[in-house]
C-alpha cells in the first residue's frame, strides 16, 4: 500500500469505529480480516495513524473545524508527527486510493488553524467531563500535563536481573538504541520509528530467552517501591508483571504468591514464569472464583494490591481508552477499589506493609482511597512516601510526593501515570 493509500484506510477504520462505537482494536481487526492483501507493515502503519489521531483527536477536530474522521485524522497528521501542510496535500492525491485532494478549507485549517481560545480539554485531548476530577489532580499544570498524556508512550524494558544484567542486555540490544531509563536500575527504553510504531523484540534472543520482560519504568518503579521480602502476596497479579518484577528483586529467595479472583487473567502467567527462572513463585488460581489463600491472612511481609482503575494513566498507551471511559464506570472502580483493599488489609502480618499501586492519576482513585481504607480499618498506618523512596534507594522519587503516596506523570517522570502508597499494620 502506498502512504495515502494506508491514511485512506485509517479513515475508513476511524470511521468506522465513531459509526459503531466499537474499540480501536477491534475495528482494526476487522479491517485486516476483510483486506488480507494489506501486509504486516501495512497494518501497523494503519494502526499508528488510528492511535495517533485518538490521542489528539478533540485538538486534532478544533484546528481543522470538524470532528469528522478524515479531519481528525488530517488535524493529527499536523499536531501528533508534525507533517507540513504541504506534505499532507502530497498524500491527498485522490490517486492509488489515496484519500480525495484537499477542500480549500481544509487547506486553510492545516496551514492556519491554532488552539487559540481552546478550551482546557481541547488543548489537553481529555474527555471534558473529567475537567474537574483532573483539575483537582492537576491545578494550573493540567494542560501540560495532559498535553504529556496524549504524545506517544515510550518503549520500556525490564531486565530479568536473575538471568542477566542491564549491561550486558544493553550491549545485546545496541543495534536497537537501547538505554538507560531515568529511574529504575534495571529499566531500557528502545527508540520508537518515525512513524511510533515500537521496535519488534519478538526475536530477540534476550526476549525468547526470558532477560528481559516489557513493562513500562513506571510499573518498575512501583514494585521496586513496594520492596519485596520474606513472604509476598501479590492479590491482583493479572498477566504477571510485577509478579515476575517481585520476585527478580527478591533474588529467589522468599516467596511470592501470585493471585487474581479471574483466573483466565493468569493463565499468561504460566509460560512467562518459565522462561523467567524465577522459583520462588506459587499461582494461586482461584476456586469459584476466590483465590484459595486464607492460609496467608496476618502472614504476608507485603500485600501487593496492583488495583483495577481507570486506566487514565495509560492514555498515551490506550488513547481509545481515554474516550471511552464514562462517570459509571469511575464509580465501579471506586467500589472495586475499596473491596479488594479491604480484603488485602487482612494478610499483613504485625509490622507487614500493604502496597497499594494504580495506573490512574485520578484523586478519587488514589489519596482518597487510602484515606478511605484508613477510616474503616484500625491498626493501619501511612509511611511517609518520602521515606519509602528512600528505602527503596530512589531518594529522588521524593519528589513526587502526592498526600499519602507518590504519583508519577509522563509529564514529570516520563512514565506511565502511577500512584504507589505504602501503609504498615501496626496492630
């Protein structure tokens, strides 16, 4: 397919997606299944041009003067890759199914158009509805800051320090850029293309042969946060992640517990555990839907709650998330929120920690949950986020301090948006 071919594409599947409300991936797929002449390079490059004009679309719509889906996708050409007006017409030819040639209004829009007098949730592509949750947030800084949550999410690495060593995984993978990222010891970030599509590691030996695990530094850091030791449970282990993270930094020794009340959420588990070497890891699959682990209540060194949100701090990750999420469904995940620290607050034993973790930057889901669990449960006590950075020997993360946690923001960490508290149960 030729460029203007694939943007034509991307126009049909974004339209697509606005006609029938369906996810992004979901009306990709079907796109690919429908055009099989369409090649791997080809898709991907389609799916570049749909997540791309998902994470700008509400600034992509005000520059051009329409929120139709071929002036999205052109407003993102500009705002997301900074595509002259010139080279955006070339593609518009109208020939080799290339979209139709510019209107002169369109023309217009790409060469003058501005954010002048743009509200808050245009110039910082966010769902208006969730202005004010964001301004409490945020402040003064939310348009910066969510300006940083609509560019492109970086490419991180974990390195499997039971297996190898940042160095050395490094100099493996130096024919992809590979370096070192900001904060965590053992995090690489990998270069994304031209085009933001990430570099395919599928092959790699230091892949196939289990060095290295993808998994964002912001991720990193909250395990590594969570400082692991002696007897772990992790409750809401889903795919593994920070179950795998966990137990590297426990170097073997201890014991991690991996559970999930949705089982189908492990079972990517199993596979990444053996090409881990990891061997301090027991998956407790759940029984009827509980997990089978009420031989750990008043036990666990750490109780690591990785809680279900909203998501909001992977929109750079998931733009279609972004607009798809409604007030419903922060209301279900407030009440998720507060059931699953509830039912952690029984496994730490006297001098334990309990550490709660999500990927949103929303208060209701972070400062105001702990003070929630803390209200309702005797004998649990906040540490001092700077003193838990500290500890974990990231003094700098200090910084990031946000009431009774850390927050990180691609703005200010240049990860994923995260929230880590740590509580201790003193009786």
């Amino acid at each position: 397919m030729t460029p203007g071919g694939r943007l034509a594409a991307a126009i049909v599947v974004l339209s697509d997606i606005e006609a029938r409300r369906q996810p992004a991936a979901d009306a990709l797929k079907d796109w690919g299944l429908s055009h099989r002449f369409a090649g791997s390079k080809d898709r991907a490059a389609i799916a570049s041009h749909i997540y791309d004009a998902l994470r700008r679309r509400a600034s992509s719509a005000f520059i051009m003067g329409s929120d139709a889906p071929r002036a999205i996708l052109l407003g993102s050409l500009r705002r997301a890759r900074g595509v002259a007006p010139e080279a955006i017409a070339a593609l518009c030819s109208g020939e080799a199914h290339a979209p139709e040639p510019l209107s002169e209004a369109e023309a217009a829009a790409l060469a003058h158009g501005s954010l002048d007098g743009a509200a808050a949730a245009v110039r910082g592509d966010f769902p208006e509805w969730l202005e004010p949750a964001l301004v409490r947030t945020f402040g003064g800084a939310l348009v910066a800051e969510m300006e940083a949550m609509a560019d492109r999410a970086p490419f991180d690495l974990r390195v499997n320090r039971l297996k190898s060593s940042p160095d050395k995984v490094a100099a493996s993978l130096a024919h992809l850029s590979a370096q070192p990222v900001r904060f965590a010891p053992d995090g690489l970030r990998l270069p994304l293309g031209p085009d933001g599509r990430s570099p395919s590691i599928a092959g790699e030996p230091a892949f196939a042969k289990g060095l290295v695990e993808v998994q964002d530094e912001g991720s990193q850091l909250a395990a590594l946060l969570a400082r692991p030791g002696g007897q772990v449970l992790d409750l809401c282990a889903g795919g593994g992640g920070k179950t795998l993270a966990l137990a590297a930094l426990m170097e073997n020794r201890g014991q991690v517990y991996a559970a999930d009340n949705d089982g189908r959420r492990l079972a990517g588990l199993f596979p990444r555990l053996d090409k881990s070497g990891a061997r301090n890891v027991q998956i407790r699959s759940p029984r009827r839907g509980v997990p089978p682990i009420d031989d750990l209540k008043g036990r666990c060194d750490l109780v690591l709650v990785d809680a279900p949100c909203t998501g909001t701090g992977t929109w750079r990750r998931n733009p279609d998330s972004k607009w798809r999420v409604r007030p419903g469904a922060l209301e279900q995940r407030i009440a998720e929120q507060d059931a699953v620290l509830r039912q952690a607050a029984v496994y730490p034993r006297i001098g334990g920690r309990l550490g709660y973790v999500t990927c949103s930057v929303l208060a209701e889901e972070n400062e105001d949950r702990v003070a929630h669990l803390l209200a309702e449960t005797p004998g649990l006590a906040v540490e001092p986020p700077g003193e838990v950075a500290a500890a974990a020997g990231l003094p700098s993360l200090g910084g990031f301090v946000a009431g009774p946690g850390l927050r990180f923001t691609p703005l200010r960490t240049g990860t994923d948006g995260f929230f880590v508290a740590s509580l201790v149960r003193t009786a």
